[in-house]
C-alpha cells in the first residue's frame, strides 16, 4: 500500500524568553514509524522510529525535542524533514515554518493601573502626568509602557512585581499603553489621558535700566524697563514690584508689554526689582532684576602742558594742555577755556584725560579750567599758562620738488652717461688689449667728467630728486651692466660682470623708489631714461674705439631690447 505524509506546524516553548522546547507532529499513512530531521540557524537534530499511532489516532504521530536547537529561537524560521521508516515507495515529506511560541497557560502577568495623577498648568503651557502601572507573574516576562506616538517610556521584565512610571509634561490628550512583550499574545492594558487647557506664560522678561548723575545729596536717577514678550495672543497681565512687593508699574495686554519705573537710588547702593506675571496665576513666578547703582566720589585732577618752542608767521605758539581725572565710579568732565568754551568732555570712570592742542598769542597768559559736572557738588581745577612773547616768523618756503628744470636734468643725465663710460672703459680694457689704451684714456676722462659735472649740479641745481646721489648711481651701474652684456662677444666673463652690474643697478634704483617713497611707475620712468638718456648714448661712445666692434653681441642686444622695451612702453603709458 502507498505511503503518504503531513506535517503540522511545530509549536515552540520558553522559559525567560529562551527556547526550551520544540513539538513536531503530523500524520503517516502506510507506515509504521518515521523519522524527523528539523533545521534552524544552520543547526539540525534527527529523531528516527517515532511510532506512527494505530489506536485512538490513527496514522498520527509526534515527537518533542527537548532541549532544542541553541540557535533556535520564538519566531525562527523551522525546516521539517519526515521520513516514512517502513513504507513502500518515496513518500517522503517537507515543509517550512516560523516557530510559534503561544504563551504557557497561567503564565502571563497581571496588569494594573497604580496611580495617575495630573498637575498643575506649567509656563509652557503644560501639564505634569505622573502615571504608573503594577505588573506581577510567577514565570518570567517583559512588558513597556508607551504614549499615542508608540514610544517606549518605561521597560521592565519579571518574574515576581515591577513598577513601570513615567512623568512628563503634556498638552491636549494622550493614551498610554502597557503592553507585555514578553511571553508573547498576554494582553495589555490602556487608558486615555485630557488634560487642562493651559496658557503659556510669556516666553521672555528683559531689563534694561539707565542711572542719571548724582545730586548733591549722593543720590543718582535711575529709570528700569522690563519687556515681556507673549507666547500667544492671550491677554495676560504684570506687575513690577520693589524687593519688598510694593507695585511700581503694572500692564496687561495680549502684545508686548513694557513696564517702566523712576527713582533716585543712593550711590553705591544696590536695588532690587521683580517682574511679577499676575495673570494666568499660574505664570506668577519673580524674575529678579538687581542693578548696583555706582558710589558718588569726586575724581582727583591733574595737570599737563606744554608751550612749542616755534612762532608760526602770527607770533602764536602751541599750547597742549592735559588733565587727567580718576575716580572709582563714573563722573562726568569738561574741559573750559577762560570764556567757558568746552574744549574736550570725557565721561566714565576709572581714569580719564581731558586733552587739547592749539595756538595762542605769545606774550599771554591762557586759562584752563576743569568743570566736574557730574557728581554734583564736586570740586574742579584750574591751569594758568604764560605764553612766552615770540616775533612773527617768516612764512615757509615752498618745498622743494623734483621737478629739476631741464638743463639740471640734462645735467644729471650726462653725470650718469660719464659715470657709467669711465666703469665699462676700464672693465673693457682688460677684456681688449688692442684699445687698452684709449679705453684707460676714455676711463680717466669720464671719471673727471662725471666728477665734475656731479659738483656742478650739486651747486647749481636747487631742486634736486630725492636721494639724488642714489638714484645717480643706480642709473649709471645699471646702463654699465647693460653696455657691458652687449658688448660680451670678446670676453665670457664681462657676461657675467655685465650680469653682476645690471642687477645691482635695479637694486639701487628699487632702493631708490622705497626710500623716496616712489610709484612702480616712478621706477619704469627712471629707467627708460637710462635707457635713452645713458645706455644709447654710452653704445654710441664705444663704438668709436678702435677693436670694439667684434665684441657687439646680438643675441645679447636682442634680450636686452625684449626685456626693456616693456618697460619703456609702461613708462610711456603711467
């Protein structure tokens, strides 16, 4: 006869949440036992001979695995082999599950509320719930206890009694909701929480506050002002009361709402105010506001001058009166000339300088006067000044410029033209011994010119450039470095000398340009005319000297002109 197998669902048990237990059962047909493989969480355990039932339920058969699968757990998914031991033919069977785990009977945990109560309104608007729940149960359970919104506020787990609580603050309506996690299908319980419409209290109490000079009677003014801020459009009132809770000012209102109140407060006294919300009542907490009023004490003075030594051209000189004032607290100064005009004013405390500079008649004697305004009743000081007698000086003379003329600033061009021919004349001589000797010759001769002409400007030429000498000898170093590169084709190392030259005569020149505080353009202006006014004319020299001409290098002409004409059309454009 075939065979054939069912197998039903296998139902789980635990202890404290762990597996203990799994049942497998089902039906075979033509068969007198089977076996059962089961699978979980790459563990499996078999069980061979399970007697298949021919009494009071035929066909039927069941096994328990005790203990079971370690990786097993309520809820894993299950695979169920089942093999027919004796029947003829394949009527094998499989099948899949997740493991059900239905709670042991008695075991789940009695649940009851234990105390709820609701506040008060709070300043946000709020109410403060306390809430509690008792759980009891001879076996081992879990259970939560969450709002609406399904969060967790409270866990405990058993056995034997525990306590889930919670309190917060709420608004409108809530439920709150024991549920048992744990075994699993025990009911909960749940219970619906309106709590008091409450107004928010306002979300801000600022103070500003203003303290006036003192009187005479050591008292200063003071004025405070406390701003509240609503939190909603309810109306709502307040009050400012003195330390003692004496109502000084009081508003209401649904906006904002400005408190403000006057009175003399003795120096150096502290005074203390509170900003009272009276309704809703429940907003009725001090905001403190406590303000040090600052000691009255006279600031101590003294004195400072000095005269100028010069006259300007109306027989006055200058006069610099300091006085400095210090004092712990705040105090208020002016300082007078002898008809009362205020000539500088200073407020604070600490210490403090009243300052001023101007001219006065020489032959004179100046008043100052310092007028303590504040505290009341302080006592100032006084400055006499002689001013010594002076005649009036000549008017200054225009500043001299660097505008030269054009016959001086010809002048200095051929100073540098001589000057730059007597370095290349003496530094060529070594390189060409055939015009060795009118090259020293040519040396000599520009040495003197240069030397010459150098004392004829310094005498004759009035308006000279800064730094003139500097400027001279950067031009003329420069165009020597030039002249000396072109003319390289005889010697390599006038090249070099040539290169050494050049960069010391840009480095003079821009030493030149910081000193005298010059523009780049400035700059590119100056050496243009070396350019021009020094090298030109220095090429045209030499190319007179008998042996010169093979030393003219033109790839060296070329990279001079390349590197310069930039300049010079910068120069040009400036």
């Amino acid at each position: 006869m075939a065979c054939s197998i069912t197998i039903n669902p296998p139902i789980g048990s635990s202890t404290g949440g762990v597996l203990d237990k799994i049942k497998v059962s089902g039906t075979a047909e033509g068969c007198r036992s089977v076996s059962v493989t089961i699978f979980c969480q790459n563990q499996s355990k078999t069980k061979s001979g399970i007697p298949v039932d021919t009494g009071v339920t035929p066909n039927a058969w069941e096994f328990e695995f005790d203990p079971a699968l370690d990786t097993c757990a309520c809820g894993s998914r299950i695979d169920l082999v089942v093999k027919c031991d004796d029947g003829e033919g394949n009527c094998d069977n499989k099948a899949e599950f997740n493991l059900d785990c239905p709670p042991t009977v008695g075991m789940c945990p009695t649940v009851q509320w234990t105390g709820i109560s609701i506040g008060d309104c709070n300043a946000n608007g709020t109410s403060t719930v306390n809430i509690s729940a008792q759980l009891n149960s001879a076996g081992a359970y879990s259970a939560d206890l969450k709002d609406s919104g399904g969060t967790v506020l409270d866990t405990v787990a058993g056995p034997g009694a525990q306590t889930l609580s919670v309190v917060g603050d709420y608004s409108g309506s809530e439920t709150f909701t024991v549920e048992v996690t744990s075994p699993a299908n025990c009911p909960g319980i749940s219970i619906p929480l309106s709590f008091p419409s409450c107004q928010p209290c306002p979300d801000t109490i600022s103070s500003d506050y203003e303290i006036g000079p003192c009187d005479e009677d050591g008292n200063r003014e003071l004025t405070v002002t406390a701003t509240l801020t609503p939190a909603s459009g309810d109306p709502y009132a307040a009050e400012l009361r003195d330390a003692v809770g004496n109502v000084l000012a009081q508003q209401s209102g649904t906006g904002t709402l400005v408190l403000t109140h006057t009175q003399m407060a003795p120096g150096g006294s502290s005074v203390v105010f509170k900003v009272v919300v009276t309704d809703p009542a429940h907003c009725n907490t001090d905001h403190e506001i406590t303000i040090d009023i600052p000691p009255c004490v006279c600031p101590e003075i003294s004195f400072f001058h000095v005269v100028g030594e010069k006259c300007d051209d109306q027989g006055r000189r200058s006069v610099t009166v300091q006085a400095t004032l210090t004092a712990p607290a705040q105090f208020d100064a002016e300082l007078q000339d002898s008809n009362g005009t205020v000539l500088d004013q200073v407020s604070g405390s600490g210490s403090q300088t009243l300052s001023h500079t101007g001219p006065y008649s020489g032959n004179t004697n100046q008043t100052f006067n310092v007028v303590v305004t504040s505290p009341a009743g302080c006592d100032g000081g006084s400055l006499q000044v002689q001013v010594p007698s002076c005649e009036p000086s000549e008017p200054p003379t225009t500043p001299p410029t660097d505008d030269e003329g054009f016959g001086c600033g010809l002048l200095r061009l051929l100073v540098a033209i001589a000057a730059a021919l007597a370095i290349l004349a003496g530094l060529l001589a070594l390189c060409v011994p055939p015009a060795a000797t009118a090259l020293w010759i040519a040396a000599a001769a520009a040495a003197i010119a240069a030397l010459v002409g150098g004392i004829i400007y310094a005498i004759f030429c009035p308006n000279k450039p800064c730094n003139v000498a500097l400027l001279i000898s950067g031009q003329s170093t420069l165009a020597a470095g030039v002249v000396a590169i072109v003319l390289s084709g005889c010697c390599p190392w006038v090249l070099w000398a040539g290169l050494g030259l050049a960069v010391s005569g840009l480095g003079l020149l821009e030493w030149w340009r910081r000193k005298c505080d010059k523009s780049i353009c400035d700059l590119a202006k100056e050496i243009t005319k070396v350019i021009g006014g020094v090298i030109l004319p220095v090429l045209g020299a030499l190319v007179g000297i008998p042996g010169l001409g093979a030393c003219f290098s033109a790839i060296a002409l070329a990279w001079i002109s390349a590197i310069f004409g930039p300049i010079a059309a910068f120069a040009s454009t400036c």
